[in-house]
C-alpha cells in the first residue's frame, strides 16, 4: 500500500514529519532518482535516499521498536538546549536507526519515571 512519504519516514524513524518536509522542500530527499514532492506515496519497492545515501524502509525493518524507561531528576527537561544541561533525550543510548519518542513527558520541575519509546504509533496509543 503507498502512504505518503512524510507519514513513511517518519514511522521509520528517520525524522519527523516537520523535518521531512524541509529536507523535501531543500532537494535533500529524492524517490527513483527524481527530487521527492511533499505528500507523493511511496512504498517499499522506491528507491529513497537522503542526501544521496539510500533509506532501507522495508516492512521486516519496523517490528524492531524499542522502548526504555528513564529516571529523571528534576529540572531535567526532556530536550536540553546546552552542553552544560543536556536533556533526556541527550542521555539516552541510541537508538540504532529510529528516534526516541516520549510518552506522556513530565513537566520540567518533576522528578520521575519516564518512558521513551521508538514507535510514534505506540506512544499516541499510550496517551489515549
């Protein structure tokens, strides 16, 4: 089934529908050789690249999602803005390919448990 390649790349991890866009609207992305347009369906079989380097997006690759539970302590915000006070995000091992999604984040003056996880369908399915 083709899906639009914002909605594709993003569920794979690659970056966020934002981020896909822009790099859309640079010329950084393009499908079978040609510059990729904002919303064009693709599927498994397209050749995507990223800044001429090819994005494997096949369907076998997404069962993979991993998720982590984090302590954080307060005043931590969950996205740092320096060196000296990197945030959650930061502190995280990587994520081998995909991007940490918080569930449900506390607000920057709490202390606490936090789950990340790598699957933006399962964290939406968590808040609800």
């Amino acid at each position: 089934m083709r899906e639009r390649i914002q909605k594709v790349l993003a569920a794979r991890g690659v970056g966020s529908r934002r981020q896909v866009e822009a790099w859309i609207a640079e010329g950084r992305i393009s499908v079978n050789g040609k510059p990729a347009t904002a919303g064009q369906p693709i599927d498994a079989r397209d050749d995507i690249r990223l800044d001429g380097r090819r994005l494997r997006l096949a369907r076998g690759e997404e069962s993979g999602h991993r998720a982590i539970a984090y302590h954080r302590p307060a005043q931590e915000g969950v996205r740092g803005g320096t060196e000296a006070a990197p945030g959650s995000l930061e502190k995280l091992p990587k994520a081998g390919g995909h991007r940490w999604v918080p569930v449900s984040p506390l607000p920057a003056r709490d202390a606490g448990l936090e789950l990340f996880v790598t699957d933006g369908a399962l964290a939406a399915a968590l808040t609800k």
